[in-house]
C-alpha cells in the first residue's frame, strides 16, 4: 500500500501541470483505487472462420515484393484485390476528448485509399504516391492483426477491428475519481489475458476480459512486458508485446479496420484513423 501511494505520488509530480495543481494528498487515498468498468464489446466476428482467413491472407499480402530499379521493394498490387473498389476513409483526432466521433472523408477508389492510409501512418513524408502505399501496407496489416473483431459503435455498428465498446461519462467520471492524474491514453482494455508467466501477485479473476485498467508509471527496463496497476495495490507486470502467448492491453482510442462481403467475399470497405 505504502510502495503504490509514493508511486501515485511520483506520477501526480511528472504529471502535467493542471494535475499537479489539483493533486491531493496521494498517500490518502484508499484502495480499491477504481471500480470495476467492463465495455460491452461485440467481438462476434473474431472467430469467424472466412473473416480471419481473408484478414491473415491481407496480412501476408503485406508483405509481398516486386523487383523494381531500387531492387527488392514492398508491392502495393498485392493488397489492392483485398480492398473495395470504393473505400470510405474515416479519421478522428485522438486528443479529441474520450468518445471523440470520427469524420467521414468519403469514399476513394482502393489505390487511394492505400495511399492515405500511409500518409496518415505518418512512416514517411516522401511525396511519392508508391511509396506512401507501401506504409499504407503496413498500417493495414497492423490493423488487420487486432484480435477484437465485430460491430463497432465508434462506426455505427460496422463490422471492425478493435471493436471495443465505449464507456460512458458516468462510468468515466467513477473510473476516474480517485488517479485523476491519469491521461485518458494511460487506461487500457484487458482484451487478451495470457496469465503464464505473470510478475506480481494477481488478484483473483482480474483484470477480466474487455475490463478498464491502469498502466504503471513503474515499468521494467528489459521489454516484452506491461505493468498494470491492480485495484488493490502493487503492479502486475504481463508478458505483452512478443509472441503469440502475450498478452494484449488495447488502447481505449484506436484505429479501425471494417469489413464487409461484396458478392460473396470479404472486403475491406472502411478505414478509420485516429490522427495523434
């Protein structure tokens, strides 16, 4: 107890300035340190058999190469045949506040659509179109790797990637009322929960699935894993990033890849972007 309030304490300092100027007394604060807020998530489509098929084929497809003058270099062909013929492109500011919608920047025909998705990744600010498909390859298939998949209420109910659900401002307003120097970005998602090889004393059933937890100022200095503050002190640090058996904390705010059929097979019909 006495270990997480210096670390609270020490987070409210290298906070920004506004919270500092609100802070209190950290070491009064009393555990659980927030309640328990679990999104409704529809991930329906996850499992689905023809739908991770094309995703994984889409995935490959990124990294596909064609001999060009330069040598060896990625072919953006390759991902055309998994887009529409007319994508919709949707981009929405991240620090737009904690529900913040997108805007739609309507359809485009598939090449486009690719190229923008690789301007907006912001991996390069070369002014070739090819090459800013090339990103836009990578940020697809980024995309197409999130394993929460089904209707999205950030899009309307598409069928998506990161298809978490949203939380409301009662609930945001209970989540946050005790580490209220907490950045809306320093929440995550427990959307998949590897609990082999986990550091740190795990209190039962937690976090559950799609449940909203905190991220530790205290982390390790080796990578591969995420410290995450339990409800009642102390840090669990998770094996994430690396493997197929890590562990996954989302990001509230994401990025989204939508899906629907068009005679018979799967297609990516929207990109969503959020532009930090």
């Amino acid at each position: 107890m006495a270990r997480l309030a210096r670390l609270i304490l020490a987070a409210g300092m290298a906070g920004a300035a506004c919270a500092a100027a609100r802070a209190e007394d950290r070491t009064e604060i009393e555990p659980p340190f927030y309640p328990e807020i679990i999104l409704e998530t529809d991930d329906s489509y996850a499992a689905d058999a023809e739908l991770t098929a094309f995703r994984r084929a889409l995935m490959q497809a990124s990294e596909s190469l064609v001999e060009t003058a330069q040598g060896k270099q990625y072919d953006p062909e390759a991902m055309l045949p998994f887009l529409a013929d007319e994508v919709e492109f949707f981009v929405a500011q991240a620090e737009g506040g904690f529900n913040e919608e997108f805007v739609s920047l309507g359809l485009h025909p598939a090449a486009r659509a690719l190229e923008m998705a690789g301007r907006l990744s912001k991996g390069s600010d070369s002014p070739d179109p090819v090459v800013q498909s090339r990103y836009g390859m990578r940020a697809l298939a980024g995309l197409a790797a999130e394993p929460a998949v089904g209707r999205t209420p950030w899009l309307e109910g598409r069928i998506c990637t990161a298809s978490y659900g949203k939380i409301s401002w009662p609930d945001w307003v209970e989540l946050d009322g005790k580490l209220r120097f907490l950045d809306l970005d320093e929440w995550r998602i427990a959307s998949v929960i590897v609990r082999e090889g986990i550091d740190g004393l795990v209190p039962v059933d937690w976090p559950k699935r799609y449940q909203m937890v905190p991220v530790s100022p205290e982390q390790k200095r080796s990578g591969g894993t995420l410290g995450i503050i339990p409800p009642y002190g102390g840090v669990v640090f998770f094996r994430a990033y690396f493997g197929r058996d890590a562990s996954y904390f989302a990001s509230y705010l994401n990025s989204h890849l939508c899906f629907e059929k068009q005679d018979g097979a799967w297609k990516v019909s929207a990109i969503a972007m959020r532009l930090d």
